[in-house]
C-alpha cells in the first residue's frame, strides 16, 4: 500500500505540472486594450505613428495586433518607445487616409499591488511544490508511513 500512496503523490506531482499555471496569471493580470486612430500618409510616406494611450503590459511587443480598413495596407509593427508610448508601424499605402486599430495587452492589476506582488511569485512557489511532492512520495515509499 505504501508504494501505492507515493505513486499517487507522484501522479499528482505530474498533473499538477502539466497545468497551464503561466499562462493563467498572464491572462489574469491582463487585459486586451483597442485603441482606434485616424490616419493619414502623405505621397511619399509609408510609416505611420501613434501614441498607445496606456502603456503596454511588460513592453511586450509580441502582443501588438494592427489593422486597418485600408485594403491595399498592411501594417506591421516598427518599434514602440516605452516612455512616450509612440508605436511605429510601417506598410502603410502612399497618400491615403485609413483608421488605424490597435491592439495590446495592458496591466489589469493597476491599483493592486499586493495581488500584483503575489502573482509575481506565484509560478516560483508552484515549481517548488511541484519539485516538493516527488521527494515527498519517494520518501512515504522508502520511510513505510504512506
């Protein structure tokens, strides 16, 4: 029975590793912004900047999606300066007038800083556990008290 119980404890230990802990405090601590902004290219310009109006989630650029009504534009992401929010994009058509939308990932934890301190450590204490429960397991089978 005891090599049983250190196998369950095992098991879990594996289950609860394949949980996609990560990601679910990524998705919790943000949330998607859309941002709209008229625009328009000169005749020879095909770059066009704006300014996000919050700032992105951990100046992950990754998480920048850009559309534009214009057809004949395809807008693909340049460079995003972190102090002033300014977001290049070029793609843009010669002389055109389009709306521009912009989409990001923005803190959603803004006025909690505790829960935000905790989510910080939260993926750390879970490997811990994790790496815990094995140990755990393997000593139940070999110290007999499973």
């Amino acid at each position: 029975m005891r090599i049983f119980h250190g196998f369950l404890i095992i098991l879990t230990a594996v289950i609860l590793f394949m949980l996609p802990i990560t990601s679910s405090i990524y998705d919790y601590r943000t949330d998607l912004r859309e941002d709209e902004f008229s625009y328009e290219t000169g005749g020879a310009e095909t770059t066009a900047n704006v300014t996000l109006l919050r700032p992105i989630y951990d100046n992950d650029t990754g998480t920048i999606d850009i559309l534009s009504d214009l057809g004949t534009d395809i807008p693909v992401f340049a460079s995003y300066n972190t102090t002033t929010r300014i977001l290049d994009m070029t793609g843009m058509t010669l002389a055109s007038n389009r709306t521009l939308t912009v989409f990001y990932d923005i803190n959603a934890l803004v006025a909690n800083l505790a829960l935000s301190s905790f989510l910080d450590w939260l993926p750390y204490i879970w490997i811990i556990l994790i790496g815990i429960m094995p140990l755990a397991g393997i000593y139940a089978i070999i110290r007999r008290r499973a």
